[in-house]
C-alpha cells in the first residue's frame, strides 16, 4: 500500500520556520507517511540539505526585507501589504497544483497563509496566534486569525499552561472559534554529555539587511576577544566554508549533526531572540544573551519576557558590547521539558 503523501510548508523568513519543521518532518517518516516540501530560498535550501531524498516544490516568496532602520519596519510591512496578499493567492495556486500532480493526503503549512487546499485536512502551524505590531496589534491579530481559521487545526508550538515560552503570543483570551491543539515545543536538537570546546556560540538567521548588520556589529566586537567562539554566519550557501580569524571560527552555515555538536560543545550562546531559536536553547537548557530584530516587536517581546523572569539577558543592537555577555551568569538561563509527545495521535487527522 503506497504512502499518504503530507505536503510540508515552511515561511522562508529566516530559517526558524524551516528548522522547526524538521522533527515534523522526521516523525512523519516515522509514522509511514511520505513528507514533500515545498518553501522557497534559504528556507528550502536548508531542507534540501538535511533531506535531500525527499520531493521538493519552489512557492512563491514573499520577499520580506527589514528596514535598515528598526524604526521604519512596520511601515515597510505596509507597503508590501498589497505584495504579501498577491502572494498568498499564488500560494493556493501552486498548493491545488501539488495536490492534484501529488494526490496529497494533508497538508502541514508553517506560517505560509496560502498553503491549504479544501480537499484534505490542511494543518496551520505557529506560535502567534496574537502578532504583535504596538499599536495597531489588535487589527494585525484579527487579520491573521481570520486566515488561521481557514484551516482544519492550528497547531502551537509550546504548551497550553503554565510556565510556556511563547507567553501571549501562543496563547489567546478567546479560544472557541479555533481548532488549536499544543503540539509543545519543536526542536531538531538533543542535548548532549559533550565537553565545552568554545566559550561562546553565535548563531544568526533572519530576513536582510538586519542579519548583515549584526554580523558585521558582532565580528567588529569579537575580533580581540580571548575566548574560544564558533560564529555561525547562518548563510545558506551551495558549499560550507570555515574559517579562523584569532579565536574565532566562522562558518556559513551548519545543519544536522554539526549544528547540534555546536550548540552541545558551547557553554553559552549569542543570537537573536527569534521563537525557534528560544526552543532549541530550552530543548538544550543553555545559557543565552539575546539581541531581538530592530523593529520586530515579537523578538522584543519575548526577549523582554526572558529578561523580566530572569532567565536570560538581552538589549538592541546598537547598545551591545563584549562587557554585556558578564550578565549571562546572573540569570537562570532556558529550560524547558514539555514531557513525551505521540505524534501518532495528531497525524491520525491525515
């Protein structure tokens, strides 16, 4: 008997979105399911990488930039509104295409508003059931449920109760018109007995120009810095490339086994406050300092939570300097252990 085929959609804004999907992706081949991707840019040269035998599909890109400065990125959201909303449009396009060349059994779409199809249970899968855009985030949260609500179930990656990590992002007042089931929190990492190599890790991802900026902020800071660091570009190019500059060992990207080595062999990390990279670090209980997006009020969020319940510290970009990693050891630092999840259970939707 032939394998029901779950098409899996990753957003391509940063690479949060596409690595979280990977353990969906792995228990859905545990499950005898068939997983084809379909995502665009780093987002899917990332799962081509850690899945290269798998089907793939390029989808339209919603080709989101950050302003350079944090202050104007909402307005420049604006102005692509009528952009995003094309894309979405051609997002049903190619799904119905796949769904018809593929004979899809469902549908699992991170983020992506546009990846669902009414002829099979289409999933919708995120940790912002409420987005956050200051003050106008009541219409923001009212538009992207609107969409969430075309879908069969919402899935939230975090816990349902108390203590979560995604605080009143994932977690809404009024429930009842949404299917949402907490799935707890996705991490295509294991913690390990590995001995520390290096001091400090530091991992960026994120739409440009912001990722450049803090990389060029942060190689400027670290380059006499006397401990040990491994300083993960998070560009996903056709080839990996290392590189030593005194302490400092750069690469432009690392997946899989490697990635999870790095995080293992490193006694604290350095990076930015996005959700996924929140799971990972409480999948792996480290330390952190956090430097949330410009402009992002969701990383701002968040990384202000960490702070207030002293787990780890943070600040913005412009006021980072080597002497604010000293208040990583004054906190707590991320832990989390959301218990045993059957995957078998949510897939039984399929």
């Amino acid at each position: 008997m032939p394998k029901k085929k779950i098409l899996v959609a990753p957003l391509n804004w940063g690479l949060g979105h596409a690595t979280r999907c990977i353990p969906v992706i792995k228990a859905l081949e545990a499950n005898d399911f068939e997983p084809i991707i379909a995502s665009d840019g780093a987002a899917l040269s990332l799962l081509k990488k850690e899945f290269p035998y798998l089907k793939f599909y390029e989808l339209p890109s919603y080709d989101i930039r950050y302003a350079r400065k944090g202050f104007f990125f909402k307005s420049k959201i604006l102005l692509k509104s009528f952009k995003i909303s094309q894309t979405i449009a051609e997002e049903r396009k190619a799904t119905l295409e796949i769904y018809a060349q593929e004979g899809l059994s469902g549908i699992i779409s991170d983020n992506r508003l546009g990846v669902n199809c009414k002829f099979v249970p289409s999933v919708f899968m995120t940790h912002q059931l409420n987005v956050l855009t200051g003050n106008t985030t009541y219409f923001s949260s009212k538009l992207h449920q609107h969409y969430i609500k075309k879908f069969k179930e919402c899935w939230v990656p975090d816990v349902e109760g108390s203590p979560n990590l995604s605080g009143k992002l994932g977690h809404l007042k009024d429930k009842h018109h949404f299917n949402l089931k907490y799935i707890g929190p996705l991490s295509r990492l294991s913690q390990k007995d590995s001995p520390s190599i290096y001091n400090l890790m530091v991992i960026l991802s994120g739409p440009e120009p912001q990722r450049t900026l803090l990389e060029e902020k942060l190689l400027h800071e670290l380059k006499d810095y006397d401990k040990k660091v491994i300083f993960i570009r998070g560009v996903m190019e056709d080839v990996q490339t290392k590189e030593t500059q005194g302490n400092l060992t750069i690469y432009n990207f690392l997946t899989g086994e490697e990635l999870e080595n790095a995080f293992n062999q490193s006694e604290t990390v350095l990076s930015r406050s996005g959700y996924t990279t929140l799971m990972d670090l409480a999948k792996l209980k480290k330390k952190a300092f956090f430097i949330p997006t410009p402009g992002q009020t969701e990383q701002v969020y968040l990384a202000k939570r960490l702070q207030e319940k002293g787990i780890a510290p943070s600040c913005k970009q412009h006021q980072f300097s080597l002497k604010k990693l000293e208040e990583i050891k004054l906190y707590k630092g991320l832990s989390f252990d959301s218990g045993v999840f059957e995957w078998r259970d949510m897939f039984s939707l399929f």
